[in-house]
C-alpha cells in the first residue's frame, strides 16, 4: 500500500464533517436587496442580448443589402 502524501487533497473525503459557517446568515432584508440585485442584472443582460441580436440583424440586412449591390450603384442582382 503507498503511503500518503504530505500535501492535503484537492477535495475534501466524502464523510468529512463541514466547517462551521464564518459570517452571519442575511437577513430578509438583506436577501430581498440581494435578489432585487440578481434581477436587475438578469434585465441588463437579457436587454444586451436584444439590442446584439437587433445589431446582429442590422448587419446580417446590410451584409444581403451588400451582396444585392445596394452600395455598388446597382437596382437589380447579377442574373447568372
């Protein structure tokens, strides 16, 4: 059988007893601001996707406008 290492494992053993707990559990008023806080977040993310995804089409419209010869002076697509 190998000897144990000197060093501690990465992870701690399964049946180890869990630390006791070093701050304070939040108060209702603290974990109302807390989620207010997370919301609020998940709306300005959510509202940055939009506005990429609005961007996204803007330039996808551009990029077809483009490829039809908007830019080029051009009314009508190559007939090939």
């Amino acid at each position: 059988m190998p000897a144990r290492s000197a060093d501690p494992p990465a992870y701690p053993a399964v049946n180890a007893p869990v630390a006791p707990r070093v701050a304070d559990a939040l108060t209702a008023d603290e974990q109302s601001r807390e989620v207010a806080d997370l919301i609020a977040a998940r709306n300005r993310a959510a509202a940055r996707a939009k506005a990429a995804q609005q961007d996204e089409d803007i330039a996808e419209d551009e990029g077809l406008a483009l490829a039809r010869g908007k830019y080029a002076g051009e009314t009508q697509p190559h007939n090939n």
